[in-house]
C-alpha cells in the first residue's frame, strides 16, 4: 500500500466529513429540537454557493463574498422558517416531507430565474490557489486544508455556543425535551427561528466552501442531503457531537472505500468483476454502517442525555 496515497486519501476523507459536518449540525439540530424534518436543508447549501459566487464576483474577493454571504443565508433561512415551516411544527412527518420537498422545487426554480441554467464559477484568490507539501511525497490543496481549518473553527465556535451560554443551554434542553422547556417560559417560537437561521447559514457555508470546487449550480443539494440524513441518524439526532464524528466516519469511508476496495476485492476475484463491483459496495457502505447502527442502537451512536 502507497502510504503517500493513503495519507493523502485520509485528508481528502477529512475534508469530506468537515463538509458533511457544516450540513449535518445544522439539521440534526433542527430534527432534534423542532421533531422537523427538513429536506429542503439541501437547498440553503444551493443558496449559500450561489450567493457566495455573486458576491465573490461582485467584491472580487472570494473571503468577502463569504463573510456577505453567510447572513445572507441565515436571512433566508429565517424568511423560510417565518413564511413556511412554522406552521408545519405541529403536523407529522410526512407533511414535513411533502412541503420541503414542494420548497425544493421552489428554491431550485428560484436560483435558475435568478442565476440561470449554468453553473457559476467561483475563483479562489492566488494564495488559496495552490498546493502545499505536508511532508515529502504528500502534496495537497491549499483550499482544501483551507476547508479543513474553517470547518474545525466553525465546530469549534458551535460548541463553545451550544455547551458555554444560555443560548445553548436553550438549545441542549430543547434537544432533550423541548416540551418541558416550553413550560418553563422559554420562548420556543424564538428559539426555533435562532435555530433555524444557524442551520441555514452552517449549509450555507458547506456550500461556500465547496462552490470553487465543484462551482455553484442548480440542485447540488439534492445528493449530498441523503449522505447528510445518514450522518444524523449514526450520530444521533439532536447531538452536535454525534454528528461531527459520524461526518468524520462516513467522510474516510467513502473516500477510502472509493480508493482501496478495488485491490481488496481482486484477491479474490477477476479484475474486471473487482472494478465493476467495487464502485456500487462503496456507496453501500455507508448505509450498511446506517442499517447496522439502527438494529443494534436505533438512537443514534451520541443521542442527546435526557433521551
């Protein structure tokens, strides 16, 4: 085994779930307080890469349309929960289902009258566009490392907010038992906009720092929320914590199973059967792991306490 590729491969896998980190926190969140399921969580990373493009474009710096970009996101967020989903609070889940998904179509339509069809390009200024040398023979992309340290910052400041102020102590009783909460005098209506807004602007950020990777276009968010439910349901529902080390889990698993299954599987069968086969068990895995945590601890490996 390369030890160079292997290296290389865990950071791109790191990368991955700091991503899937960003979307998952936000929507674990809102699942575990309000008992919503929003599907629609996929479009505000949709909204924050084409808002971060058109500012990038606009400032002509790629760190400016990310600090204009990010309220910006968490304003739609609040409109959406405001206009939208908080009337939906008291309805089951497959209301939830059936009006995000309606809001998905909305948003999509949205961003193709505002953006058009193309995708928009979004370029990294010169010392973010380039390579660094870890140490010899691993070489990887600054933005990359970039992604990797934003992301631990912004884990980083969601649990000095959720464990360190009143705020959060809102939130983590709200994860545990929103009910008693209410009756305790907290304003929940409140409480589940502030929410609402800090799960949008955390997709939206995902969505920022993928967009001059991948460029900002109309339904990225469709795929990766499937991954992002997946994260969730692992971690436990409610738990910043679970869902940051499910992301990290589901981040390596995929990117290695990606990179190693196909030479794990030619030991014991013929290469062009290893190659076909590989692909489709690596985008199994992550739901067999799913699967598994549900038979044996169907709360989710970190629920919330009080659950």
């Amino acid at each position: 085994m390369d030890l160079t590729l292997l290296i290389a491969q865990l950071l791109n896998g790191l990368q991955l779930g700091i991503l899937l980190f960003l979307l998952a926190s936000g929507l674990t969140l809102i699942f575990g307080i309000m008992n919503f399921v929003n599907l629609a969580h996929g479009s505000l990373y949709m909204a924050g890469a084409f808002l971060c493009a058109s500012f990038t474009h606009l400032t002509g710096s790629f760190v400016f349309g990310v600090l204009l970009a990010l309220p910006a996101t968490a304003v739609i967020g609040i409109i959406i929960e405001k206009a939208v989903v908080q009337y939906l609070y008291d309805r089951d889940h497959l209301d939830h289902v059936l009006a995000t998904f309606g809001l998905i179509l909305v948003l999509d339509t949205a961003a193709h009258m505002i953006w058009g069809p193309d995708g928009i390009v979004v370029p990294l200024p010169n010392w973010l566009d380039g390579r660094v040398e870890l140490f010899a023979g691993v070489v990887i992309p600054t933005f990359r490392l970039a992604i990797i340290g934003v992301g631990l910052v912004a884990a980083a400041g969601l649990y000095m907010l959720v464990a360190r102020t009143r705020m959060g102590m809102r939130i983590r009783a709200g994860a545990s038992n929103r009910d008693m909460i209410g009756a305790l005098g907290v304003d929940i209506k409140q409480l589940f906009t502030f929410v609402f807004a800090l799960g949008a602007a955390l997709a939206g950020l995902a969505g920022m720092m993928v967009s001059p990777i991948t460029e900002a276009s109309i339904g990225m968010g469709n795929s990766i929320i499937i991954l992002t439910l997946v994260v969730i349901v692992i971690g436990g529902t409610g738990s910043v914590k679970g869902a940051m080390i499910a992301a990290i889990i589901v981040g390596l698993i995929d990117t290695i199973g990606r990179s190693y299954l196909d030479d794990l599987f030619k030991v014991f069968m013929s290469d062009q059967s290893a190659e076909t086969s590989a692909p489709a068990i690596s985008a199994m895995l992550n739901y067999i792991l799913m699967a598994a945590i549900l038979a044996v601890r169907p709360q989710g490996l970190f629920p919330p306490k009080g659950r």
